[in-house]
C-alpha cells in the first residue's frame, strides 16, 4: 500500500487491499515470477491438503527501517522481498502465513459460514 493509506491504519485486510491499491506494482517480470511461484505453492499445499492458509503482504521503507536503527534486513528468497516501481525504497514484502491447517469439515463449515454472513 502507499505510504499514504498506511499512515494510521495498523493492519489492513485482503479488502483493505483491493480498496487501496488492487495491485503491487512491480516489474513485469518479477511479477510472472511471482504468479508462478504462487501457483506451485498453492498446488503444493493443496496436494498435502493444507490448503487453509494465507498470503501477508506488508511494506516496508528498507533505507528509513535501518536508519532508525532497525537490523539490515535480510532477503530470504528474491521473491519474497520486491521494491515497488511507484515508490523507490519501499519494498513488498511476501509471505505464506498459517499453512498448518488442514482443510477438513470443521474449515468447510466455517468458510461456508463466512460467506453467509458475508453475502
């Protein structure tokens, strides 16, 4: 999300996200290599039948982060830390969180019951 939307918002929601800002703005490339990533993840979980999980996505100003003090931050994976094209220095960082879960009746009902009391 832009520096703008975050100022005062503390944690943002999937809807929060497509309301903001709809997409990351990244290059073209590294996108399609995200897509692809994203894709071979979901598939993985969903061959192991863990597929309640979610996807966190924050930003962070590196430059700003460090300056204060803050440790150098670390890249695990080139797809999991990707600087935004609208805005140098801040950088979306990626994330699959919650992945233990397995999908089973118990999560079938609950995500019927959102949708319920959602629509």
């Amino acid at each position: 999300l832009s520096v703008v939307d975050l100022k005062g918002k503390g944690t943002l929601k999937d809807t929060d996200f497509f309301k903001y800002e709809r997409k990351i703005d990244v290059l073209p490339d590294i996108g399609a290599r995200l897509i692809t990533q994203m894709e071979q993840d979901g598939r993985f979980f969903c061959e192991l039948g863990l597929i309640d999980y979610s996807l966190m996505l924050f930003v962070i100003n590196k430059k700003k982060y460090e300056e204060d003090g803050g440790p150098k931050v670390l890249v695990y994976h080139e797809l999991s830390s990707l600087e935004s094209l609208s805005y140098p220095g801040l950088y979306y960082n990626i994330g699959i969180i919650d992945y233990l879960q397995p999908y089973n009746l118990e999560k079938k009902g609950e995500r019927c019951l959102k949708r319920t009391v959602n629509a």
